[in-house]
C-alpha cells in the first residue's frame, strides 16, 4: 500500500499514551467520514490515505522544532507579502483538510494550504450523523519533509497532490538542510525545482520567498 514499511492494525486509540504502546507506521481502514471525524478527538497527527487511516512514528511526538519554525516562517512571510500587495489569496495552515478525488481518495493536511478562489467544500456525515468538511480546490500547498515520512510524501502524496485540478505548485521544505523541491504544474504538464542556496528566491503562490528568511532561526545541528 505505501513504499515505507507500514503495519495495518485493527485499531487505533485516540489518546497518544497508547499509541506509543504500537509499532512505528501503523494504517488503519476506515472511511473518509470516519476519518474526520475521528481527527477531531485524536491526539497525535494522522491522514487518510486510499481508504486508511495511517499514522507514522515522528509524527506521533509532535513536530519538531524545525519543523515548526519552517511552517511559522512560511506562514509569516506568506501573510505579510500578501497584505502588503493587497492580495486576496487565503493562507491557512495544517488544521485545514484537503481532499482529493480519485477511486480511492484521500485527505491531508498540508503543513500550510493557499487558495486563490472561493473555497469548495466536500461534506461527510458519519454513522452519529456529524457532518464534517474537507477542501477540494487548493492552489498551492506546503510541506517539510520528514525522516520517517519523506519517501511517503515524495512518491504517494505526491501523485495524489497531482490530482486535483485546481492545484498549481507543491512545495517541500527540507528540515536538515537548505532545500526547496518545488513542482509547478506548466501547461498541464509538472515542472520540478530544486533551490539550495539561502541566495536564491522562488516563488510561492504569487509570493516571492527568499530562502534565508524561510529557514531564519533553523538549527540544522539541533535535530
């Protein structure tokens, strides 16, 4: 199901004492509507992913520091080009789901999620008929890579990232190091760039970012 070694269980408790009490990645099936559900009450960080719940180990201990500083920086940066150029775009960060259609969909949460148009909503009712939200139709989304989720987010994630229409740019953050892998969609087509030098600026969303000030106070020792 994943190209990271995963372990489907049976169940998943929503307090974060007992996960730790699993193995590392764990996938859990499940519904869209249970999902987002679920996500409400949970304690640690999941997503659905093709009909399962999965849960991987980093994750499960909170994000680390320069995980954090990545997602604030960016937000930071992004919000302030965008009220200074009166630019109506809507940022959000990692508490907004998006989805994604497909024959098997699923739902993320981007560390940081931008929409140039009015936002569509997709919403679910589970079996105590709650009604939860999702997002289709994101133009922009923003991720940091992690050791225990990088080849997920580089290869799955990815190509379901590539499936919704409205979506123009993917942007992964390194943690560890200075680099920016960006794929921009041209003319239906997906262009990848890659930026490492804390010189170079690229462009987020209409927002132009220069990469020492997205990875301004990230301790690449520290973790």
């Amino acid at each position: 199901m994943l190209s990271i070694p995963i372990q489907i269980v049976d169940f998943l408790p929503k307090d974060l004492d007992s996960r730790l009490l699993m193995p590392e990645n764990v996938a859990f099936k499940s519904t869209v509507a249970e999902f987002l559900a679920f996500a409400e009450i949970c304690e640690y960080r999941i997503e659905f992913h093709e009909g399962f719940i999965i849960s991987f180990h980093e994750n499960i201990f909170g994000l680390m520091a320069n995980h954090e500083t990545l997602v604030l920086n960016f937000l930071v940066i992004v919000k302030n080009f965008y009220k200074k150029y009166q630019i109506s775009h809507r940022l959000f960060p990692s508490n907004l789901v998006v989805y994604i259609h497909s024959d098997l969909p699923s739902v993320y949460k981007p560390d940081a999620v931008i929409f140039k148009e009015k936002m569509e909503i997709i919403t679910y009712s589970d079996s105590k008929s709650a009604t939860q939200k999702a997002y289709k139709n994101p133009n922009a989304v923003f991720e940091v890579l992690s050791r225990s989720t990088r080849n997920f987010d580089l290869t799955e994630k990815l190509e379901n990232y590539k499936k919704i229409s409205s979506l123009e740019q993917i942007i992964f953050a390194e943690q560890r190091k200075f680099e920016i892998t960006i794929y921009d969609k041209i003319n239906n087509f997906w262009i990848k760039t890659v930026y490492t030098d804390p010189k170079d600026v690229f462009f987020a969303a209409d927002c132009s970012v220069l990469m020492a000030d997205l990875y301004e106070n990230v301790d690449f020792d520290g973790e």
